[in-house]
C-alpha cells in the first residue's frame, strides 16, 4: 500500500481477517450449517454436550493459521506509490527545506503543484486528477506530517496505532485489531518518522537511548522503541487522543457503567473524594480520569504531573507539569517525584498524576491525607484489592524506611476510591469495580464494594452480556459527600 491518503478498502473483497479479533469460535460443522441450502435445509444436528463444544473450540484456535500479516501495495496505491520514488528525490532538490518548514500543509499543496507538474513533465509521467491528488498528498506527509501514518491519524475510529517495522502495522478499531492498509519505504524510513515525532517535544531516539516516550500535538500518547532492542525494526506504539471529550454520561450512554455509577463518580469528583483508577493497559484509565476532571470546581488550582502529558482538563485554572529524561551525559533528568515534591510548593488545590510506578506513589499519599482532598492517580492493577498490595509494595521499594502497617494505615487514610476498569475480550470497556476504602482492621485494610459488574453469558455476536450491580451498602464517604450537599443523592445511588 502506499503512504498516501487512499486506503485499499478495508472491508472490500479479499479482505485478510481482522486480527486479535474476539469472537466465539465454532467448531467446522457449526459453521458449516450457518449457511444452509436452499432446496432442502439439512436436519437440525444435535446440539453437542458443553464440554466437547468447548474442546472443538479449542482444536479450532489451536488449528488456526499463524501466518504473518504484512500488507502489500497493489493497483492504484502500487502506481502512486512508485511515482512518488521517482518525484521525491528530484523535489527535495527544487526546494528550501528551512522555508517549506515554515509553510502550512495547505500552503505547501499550493507551492508544490506547479513544481511537481514540472517533474512530471521532465519524467513523461502523464496523471489524472485524483492521481495528481493522492501523489500531492503524500509529498506533502512526507516532507512536513508523518508519511503513511497521516492516514490513520486522521481517521476517528482508529483509537490505537501499533507499527512493527516497516511491513507491518496493526490499528484498533472499536476495540478490535486489524491489519492495517498501509507500509514504510524501508527501515530508514520509518526510523525518520520516528525521529520527527519525538524532536518535535525535545526527546531523541537513536542506538545509544533506544526508548522514547513523546506525544503529538493533539495529546495522542507516542512510545517509540528502536534497534537493537527491537528485533524487527522501529516499533512505534500510538494512543490516540480523543478529539471529542468523553464525559461520564457518555460512558454511561456506551454502557461501560450503569447511570447509578455515573451519579456515584459525578459526586466522589465533585466531593473531593481521592481517587485511584486501576486498570489494564488500554483498559481506559486515561480517558476515565480526564471525565472525572470535568466535575472539579472551576475556582480549584488543578496541577497534574506525568511522564508524557496527555491529560486535557477542561477547568480554567490547570497547570500541567511533564518529567524531564536525562542528558547525554545522564544528567538533568526531572522524576515524576522531584515534580510532586515541588508541587507541593505551588499551593495546588488538588494534585493529579497521571500514573504512579514506584517512590512517587508515597509523595502522592503525602499529597492526599495533607490537605489536598480530591487528588487523583491512576495505576496498572487487576483488581482493586491488588492496586492496594501495589501501592504499598511501591512504597516499600523506594529509599523510605517506613514499616508495613504504617504504609497500609496512610493508604487506608489516603484513599478514599478505586474505580477499577478493564477490557473485555470483545473489545468493550467497562467499570467492573467502584470499592470504598474504609481504614484498617489489624494490619489489613478493608474495603467495601459499592458497585460491581457481574457477568452473565456471551451473545452469538461474541459481545459480553452483564449487569451492573449496586451492592445496596451505606457508603462509608457519605460524611464527606455530606460536606458539598451531596449526601441524599448519593445514598441513592449506592441503594
């Protein structure tokens, strides 16, 4: 395929099956009889007992190919992608780089059209219209946007953009993968869009720091891992940032939690509540904290602290802070701890982080039980009861000599929520967990569960069916709630 705005029609005829997808899996004969004749249907075979149903899938997914999935250039997207190898290296010539840097992608189309005409003409490469469109397009991606990963970023549905090497990228659609329409020149190729994306936020990426964290200018979150670590080439992972703000009421609406919940989380954000979201990787934690921040008081100074920004809160008054990673000569690096520690400084009402990975997670509870009500942070759990050994096994790694149970009674003191989320198999994300912390029983912390939800069954289509379920308990925070007004409501949620 090209680098170039057309697709080759993902959906069309001689489409490779989507990959990663979850789907109930049949066993031959199921699928067999999906389609039946038309002069006389078969009769109905019998159903077969759960346990061998359940090992004919098994048989199924362990025959199933393993092919590699690349995706070649073919037909209109071969033609242009040819001729845009025998225009590039004569356009470079025509043109200033340093004033072409200056110009707008609009502005370059214009300035370009007359000189690729002209090295058309030298080259007898006759076009047509949409021909002549497509090459502009991808000149204009190559010199100044990132080649043929412009086409997917443009695209809304695309949430997740995974590149490994120059042959093969995948991206996530309505939480499935696929392959992806489109290829890198070569290696040096990809490994130059690589360096644009992370100069542009003042990071490198070459042999001697082969890890990069950068975002793009929309916020979407970039990792960039480069040989020889990465045994195929450049890898380039990219989350998208939404470019329409996701609210609670929309989760809602998606059915990723239940009204009652929404209400629930609207008043613990409202109330000052401290918060933890635990989660998977891709799970939503992200997306599920920057809802949260829409119900922050707007005369509230909001700071937030990560390694690569890309939460985007809507309040007036938000200074956000980003980590700084050591020089050439290993110095001048700036920790999410040095930035907590020196927020602490700044007079913030509320203290959010975007995620805590170690020593850090100390200074945030610090921040929390010392007059910071409503601070915020996310972490890599799978249950809300193992966000709670993370936290404290965090502390425990860094240089802090604090005994155990001193550790577990400042969590139990901190944290007043853990909204744990997950990703299902069909690609469906949704709020399993909302637990209250309560204190401290011995040297265990306890918890009580206000919501939670129950699975049920797996439609034909491969979707998750549950229920969200209130656990009909008096919520511990209530007193807190009671502070904003808030206390009636949100008994009534949690009944």
């Amino acid at each position: 395929m090209n680098a170039f705005g057309k697709r080759n029609g993902i959906g069309g005829p001689g489409q490779r099956p989507a990959f990663g997808v979850a789907r109930p899996m049949q066993s031959p004969d199921a699928a067999a009889s999906a389609f039946p004749a038309e002069a006389a249907p078969p009769p109905p075979a019998p159903e077969p007992a759960p346990t061998g149903d359940a090992m004919a899938r098994l048989a199924s997914r362990q025959a199933g190919s393993g092919e590699a999935a690349s995706h070649k250039a073919e037909g209109f997207d071969a033609s242009v992608h040819k001729i845009k190898e025998q225009v590039l290296p004569r356009l470079l010539e025509r043109v200033d780089p340093e004033a072409a840097a200056t110009l707008t992608k609009d502005e370059l189309a214009e300035e370009f059209r007359p000189i690729i005409s002209e090295v058309l003409a030298e080259l007898k490469i006759n076009l047509n219209r949409r021909e002549q469109f497509a090459l502009e397009k991808v000149l204009v991606d190559e010199l100044l946007g990132y080649g043929p990963l412009e086409e997917l970023l443009a695209d809304p549905d695309v949430s997740d953009i995974m590149v490994n090497g120059p042959e093969q990228t995948f991206i996530e659609k309505k939480g499935k993968l696929q392959i992806a329409p489109i290829q890198f020149r070569d290696e040096q190729h990809l490994f130059q869009i690589a360096q644009r994306i992370v100069n542009k936020v003042g990071r490198r990426v070459d042999q001697t720091t082969p890890l990069a964290d950068a975002r793009l200018p929309d916020g979407s979150r970039v990792n960039v891992i480069v040989p020889p670590l990465s045994l195929r080439g450049t890898a380039i992972s990219i989350r998208k940032f939404s470019a329409k703000p996701i609210t609670l009421d929309m989760m809602a609406g998606f059915g990723s939690m239940s009204a009652k919940m929404a209400t629930a989380l609207k008043i613990a954000g409202a109330s000052r509540f401290n918060i933890v979201i635990s989660g998977g990787t891709g799970s939503g934690k992200t997306t599920m904290l920057n809802a949260l921040s829409k119900m922050i008081d707007p005369g509230e100074r909001v700071l937030t602290i990560e390694d690569a920004a890309e939460l985007r809160l809507q309040q007036p008054h938000w200074l956000p802070l980003e980590t700084r990673p050591p020089n050439l000569e290993g110095q001048g690096e700036v920790s999410i701890r040095d930035l907590v520690k020196n927020a602490l400084r700044m007079r913030p009402d509320r203290i959010i982080l975007g995620e805590i990975r170690g020593a850090e997670c100390f200074d945030m509870l610090s921040a929390m039980n010392t007059g910071h009500d409503g601070s915020m942070c996310t972490l890599h759990s799978n249950s809300p009861r193992e966000a709670l050994a993370r936290m404290e096994n965090m502390v425990m790694m860094s240089d802090i000599k604090v005994p155990k149970e001193a550790i577990s009674r400042q969590i139990a003191d901190s944290v007043d929520l853990i909204i744990q989320v997950k990703r299902l198999r069909d690609g469906s994300r949704r709020v399993t967990n909302i637990t209250e912390v309560i204190g401290m029983e011995g040297p265990v912390i306890v918890t009580q569960e206000l919501f939670k939800f129950e699975y049920l069954d797996e439609s034909a289509d491969g979707k998750i069916v549950g229920e969200y379920r209130s656990m009909g308990l008096r919520p511990y925070t209530l007193d807190k709630a009671k502070q904003y007004g808030f206390d009636q409501p949100f008994l009534e949620a949690c009944l």
